[in-house]
C-alpha cells in the first residue's frame, strides 16, 4: 500500500472515518459538542488576557487544533470534561506566554503594559466599562489569576494546572492581585460617587 | 503587602458565582463584607468579573467546530507525513555519504598518479599527435581501474540524487 494513504485526508470526508488518527481522545461530533460549551469561555479568558481580540481569535483556533493534535489530550469519557478544558486553557496560557516572548527575549512580568495593549480594539471600545481600564493597569499574569479565579471560577489547584505556577504561591498571587484591582476600582468609583 | 485570609470568603464566592448576591445573602455576611477588607475586595472584584464575563461571552463570535476540526485534520496529516519523512530523509543522507566517502577516499589515494596524470597532460599540449600518444603512454598504472571506480561512483550519485529528487516532487 502506497504509503500516503494511510495518512487521513480531509478534503475527501475520509477524516471522520480517521478521526481517531487526529484526535484519539475525541471524535467529530463529540468535538463539535465541546466546542460549542467551550469556545465563548476561552475566547473570553484570552480577549481579557492579551486585551486584544484579534489575537484572542488566533490563540483560540491555534489551541483547539493543538488540542485535537495532542496524543495525551484528556478524554471527554475517560477524563471528564473539566479535565479536557483544563487542558485546554493551559493549552491557550501557553500560547498567550509564547506571544508575549516573542518580541524580546524577556520574562513577561518585566513586560512594560503598553507592550500588551497597544493596537488594542478591545481595550479601547470597552475603555468606557467598569473593568476595562483598570485591567489594563495590571499585569498580564494579574489578569489571567484573576479571569480564571473569579470568572471562570477555578480553584486554585485547577489555576495551577492551568498556568503551570505551584499551587502553593496562586494563594498569594491571586489575594495580591485581588487587592491591587480592588484598589483600582475604588479609585474609579470615587469621582463618580463625588459628582452624585 | 499582609496576606489575611477569611473564613466567610469561601461562602462569599459561593454566592457571587451562583448570581445570589447580594439580594439573596444572609444578612450577616453582608454586614460581615461590609467591615471586611478581604471580603469587600471579594465582593468588590469577582462582581466586577460577573459582569465582565457576562458581556464578553455574549461578544463573543467563535468561528465553526467543522472549520477547527478540517485544519486539525490536515496539521495531523501533515506531521504524521513529517513522520514518515524523518527516515526517508536520514536513508537519502546515509546513501550520501556512502557515495562521498569512496570517491574522497579514492582521490586521496590516487592522488599522487593523478598529479603525474595531469603533468603528462601539460608536457602533451604541444602536439595533437604526441598528446594522443602520451595519454596512452604515460597514463599511470591502475588509473583505468580507478577511472571506473569514479565512473560507477558518479552513477550510483546521479541515481540516489534521482530519488532524492523523486521524493522531493512527491512531496510538494
């Protein structure tokens, strides 16, 4: 047998017949399934992250192929599907990290912000919400800890998972970065309770 | 920066994610948020983040799982074709080398006969007549041998450099 057929090709609809050769973990309408739970949230979590839709966009197609290309992908029956999200989202922080690196070779905490936003539709269209601003004068890592904390509603030990940090250290990162944008959103409301 | 942690901010974000506070939480935890800097800046920020991811799902425009599912189909196929392209890759270096080292090893050792060759060649520029007569005269001792040596050497180059090439089309 020539050696070409046994790769599955998708423009002939042999790739469902192959779908365990792409995606051992899932198949086609599985697939479909979890995407359709899945997409808004992660979509969200990266728009929120890199305050940039258009990469959100990028980042969010990159992860789900990289997730369907993963041998050791969790499976929706064996794993659950919070295990395959987790996956998931781990998948999309990595990628987020790999783009703020991409530019210079530095660690993405010493990242000036203007870095993260600029050319930013989002942040300049939600510039007006409540939220909005006040994210974009936190870290890129502040933002992530706290999507996936109060957002998504992860513990910590899932947050660990998520952006490979130790479980231990979430606590005070997340109870720091809580404090900082809390602090934020004080100042924000202040000129507005003093007009009223 | 203190780290203080509270026993009501496990309840506290009990509530907020299941969109019961405030108008559905004990009054005393209210009251208790209220004096609370560590749960007033629970409460202040994961309301915040409520509202924020409510209207960022609803922006959100995912493009189809069909579409996701055909190009990872073809990146599957294409690294399970990178796979079986490793070891084609590494025969076509191996034939290379096995072709190259026979001929740098025959120059070297032919090399002497082959710079008398070439001084016998200059001296019979002068003449057509006495350059046929020398080439046949003063060719070295066992060069015809290693003439061919070359020959099957370029032959077997020129065929593994097909295949190489036959694979490489194949490939595009």
């Amino acid at each position: 047998m020539p050696w070409d057929l046994a790769l599955p090709n998708p423009l002939t609809g042999e790739a469902d017949a192959n779908a365990q050769h792409t995606a051992a973990h899932m198949d086609n309408s599985a697939f479909a399934a979890f995407y359709e739970r899945s997409a808004r949230p992660l979509w969200a979590y990266l728009v929120r992250a890199s305050c940039d839709a258009a990469l959100a966009d990028d980042l969010m197609q990159e992860s789900y192929v990289r997730f369907l290309c993963a041998e050791r992908a969790p499976s929706l029956n064996d794993d659950g599907e919070v295990a395959a999200r987790l996956y998931l989202f781990r998948i999309a922080t990595n990628l987020l990290h790999d783009h703020w690196r991409r530019p210079r070779a530095a660690s993405i905490d010493e990242l000036p912000e203007e870095l993260f936003t600029a050319n930013s539709t989002t942040a300049q269209t939600e510039a007006q919400a409540e939220l909005g601003p006040a994210l974009l004068s936190m870290k890129p890592r502040e933002r992530q800890l706290l999507w996936l904390a109060h957002a998504e509603g992860y513990s910590h030990r899932e947050i660990a998972q998520v952006t490979g940090l130790a479980s231990a250290s979430i606590r005070l990162l997340l109870f720091r970065a809580r404090r900082k944008l809390a602090s934020i959103l004080r100042k924000q409301q202040q000129p507005a309770g003093g007009s009223q | 920066m203190t780290f203080v942690s509270c026993s009501c901010e496990k309840d506290i974000r009990e509530l907020i994610e299941n969109g019961q506070w405030p108008l559905a939480a004990p009054p005393e935890l209210k009251s208790h948020a209220a004096q609370c800097r560590t749960c007033a800046d629970l409460v202040l920020v994961a309301t915040a983040f409520q509202r924020a991811r409510t209207t960022t799902l609803a922006a959100a425009k995912p493009s189809t799982a069909g579409a996701i599912w055909w190009r990872a189909q073809l990146r599957s196929r294409q690294q399970a074709f990178e796979r079986i392209q490793r070891p084609l890759i590494g025969a076509q270096v191996f034939a290379l080398v096995a072709v190259l080292v026979p001929i740098v090893a025959f120059i070297a050792f032919e090399s002497r006969n082959l710079v008398a060759w070439f001084n016998s060649l200059g001296k019979l520029s002068q003449s057509a007549q006495a350059h046929a007569g020398g080439l046949s005269s003063s060719a070295p001792p066992g060069s015809a041998g290693g003439l061919i040596f070359v020959l099957v050497a370029a032959a077997m180059f020129a065929l593994v450099a097909g295949v190489a090439l036959y694979f490489d089309a194949e490939r595009k």
